[in-house]
C-alpha cells in the first residue's frame, strides 16, 4: 500500500494546491478505504475556486464528489462491502435524526455536509468515505459512465418530480453538463421533442450530437418564437439548468405545464409574472440533490439506457487537474473525468 499520494487541496480563496499527502486510513468502524478510478469535475468545484467564491467549501479539503472506487479495506462495522467491490460514491451525507431528515427528506438534513467539498473527496488516488455513502456498481460498467452517477442522480430529483410522458415537449435552458443529462434522460423517457437553448455554439453543437432535436441561441434566434413554431403553443416541461431564468421559463411553458428550477444562483432576484403562473396553470419545481435517486441511476447507467460518457471531452490525469478547470472557464469543455497518477 502506498503511504503517500497526489491530491488536490483547496486552500483558500482561488487556491488550489497539487500536493504529496499522506494516504487516509480506516479509522471508524463503519469506514470504507477506496482506490479511486476516476472523478468529474463538476461546476461545483470551478465556483469553489471563484474569486470571490460561488460555493464554499472547507479549506484543506480534497475537492472532487463526483467520483467511482474500488474498495481496497474497510472498518469493523462494515457489513455490505467487502475489498474488491466497485461503488459510486454519493457524497451528499446526512444525518438521519434531524427534523428534516426525519420527515424523508435528507436533502436538507440540518447537518449536511459533502466528500469533496467540506470533507475529503475523490480528487487524489485514495479516499475514505462511510459505507452508507457506497453503492456497488457492476464490474462491468465502463469507468466514463459510472462517474455520473452523482449528477445523474441529481437529475432525477428533477426529472422524476415532473414524471414526463411520452410524447410530451421539454425545452432546457443550459446546455451545460446538467441541461445535457436531463435531455439524455428526457429523451429515454419518451420525450416528443427536446429543444435545448445556451449561448455558446460549442455546448449547442454538443447538444445536436446527443440527440436534442432543436437547439437555439437566444442571442441569435427568437426563443419563444422557435418554440411556438415546433409546438404551436409552449412546452410541456421546462427546465432551468442554469439558475437565472425563471421568468423566460414561465414564458416558454405551455398551459398547464411544468418547470423544474435545478440551477442554483443565490444573486439571482427575477422578477416573475405571477398572473402568467395562476391563469396559465403553471406548475413550478424546485429541486436539491433528490432523495434516494442513486440506485435508480446507477440501473440506468448498467443498463445503457442513457450514455452519458458521450458528454466527455477532456479525459487528464490529477497532475493535469488545473487544466481541465481552465477548460471548463474558458468554456472549451462540457465534462472532464479526472484519473489518479
């Protein structure tokens, strides 16, 4: 067993530090010690490292949640896993016991806390992390679609609120790494059109690869217009991937229909058209993390019913981990899988 590792450590605002770190070890009884395989970098970890910062995370924190393991040693109490497993790692941990979690919903658990952000996550060759965080995945499930298990699951929190029907019309503003996978999921869920609107051409020319069946820039092209032109009316399902965009969701749903709010932007004060929502019949969503998505999402990656590997377009090594983020900024990149030295 090695004794040291790379890994990536916040250190503060706009401070990232590649560096030798002692491996972790097995230390409570319910802890399991992974050998990770490979890690997203999510927009999550970009805005960590903004200056000032869009999320905060603990400094001296190995960032990276979004990552997949084989299972190398585990605590006493540990009782589904044993060395050898291969596991998602959903890093979201709650507490159990608090009002919220309580009432089922963990998502907002009154003591939250994250691997990755606030805790040690997967951005290094080890990690430790509790076995209640661990979901075996099959040994045969390709390295590049077991790390969106994370964010698919995220997904689903949002895609299983509106429960789409087949045939059934959905535009997503944001074609990010969220906007995509929620069109990959739309679309095996039967979805008659998806329209996907961004302002960049390279996330919209990734959009048309995947599938969406129009793809629009609201800087160039009339939204609403393309909109009523593929549907005669408005969507069925709307889904805002970036944060920011309430009011154009409101304008783009068609009557009785559905928006999912899964960007998060806490600057972010529209000002929105409540008579269009009640004489429209709008129904809104709000939607965080979701509540017991991972087990759906990893059938959906065994299965092959959505591919996600497809959204990849920068596979580095952690030494290379800087450049991926850059990518990312500069938007030259939709999803960067990050592997051990």
């Amino acid at each position: 067993m090695d004794k040291a590792m790379l890994a990536a450590l916040f250190e503060g605002e706009g401070k990232l530090a590649l560096r030798e770190v002692p491996v972790p070890k097995v230390e409570k009884p319910d802890d399991v010690l992974l050998q990770v395989e490979g890690a997203g970098i999510c927009g999550t970890d970009v805005h960590i490292l903004d200056v000032p910062p869009g999320h905060p995370a603990t400094v001296g924190a190995i960032l990276g949640h979004e990552y997949v393991g084989k299972v190398m040693e585990i605590g006493d109490n540990v009782k589904g896993l044993k060395p050898g497993d291969r596991v998602a790692v959903a890093p979201n941990l709650y507490c159990g016991i608090c009002h919220y979690c309580q009432q089922g919903r963990p998502n907002q658990c009154q003591s939250f806390t994250t691997l990755g952000v606030y805790l040690n996550g997967g951005f290094a060759k080890y990690s430790v992390a509790p076995e209640r965080a661990l979901f075996k995945i099959s040994p045969d499930l390709a390295t590049d679609e077991a790390v969106f298990a994370e964010l698919l699951s995220c997904v689903l929190g949002g895609t299983e609120k509106v429960r789409l029907q087949p045939g059934e019309t959905v535009a997503i503003l944001g074609a990010g790494p969220v906007g995509l996978v929620f069109c990959l999921v739309f679309k095996a869920a039967g979805a008659g059109k998806t329209i996907i609107s961004d302002i960049a051409p390279f996330r919209l020319a990734m959009a048309k690869k995947i599938g969406a069946d129009v793809v629009v820039n609201p800087q160039r092209e009339d939204l609403i217009g393309t909109i009523k032109a593929v549907t005669g009316g408005g969507v069925d399902v709307v889904v805002d991937a970036v944060g920011t965009l309430l009011p154009e969701a409101v304008s783009l749903a068609d009557k009785g229909g559905k928006v999912v709010l899964f960007g998060m932007n806490q600057q972010a004060h529209p000002a929105v058209s409540q008579y269009d929502i009640t004489r429209n019949e709008l129904t809104i969503y709000g939607t965080f993390i979701g509540i017991n998505t991972f087990p759906r999402a990893i059938k959906m990656l065994e299965s092959g019913v959505v591919k996600p590997s497809a959204l990849i377009t920068h596979r580095l090594p952690l030494s290379r981990l800087v450049e991926g983020l850059e990518a990312l900024r500069q938007g030259l990149a939709i999803k960067v899988v990050i592997t051990p030295e």
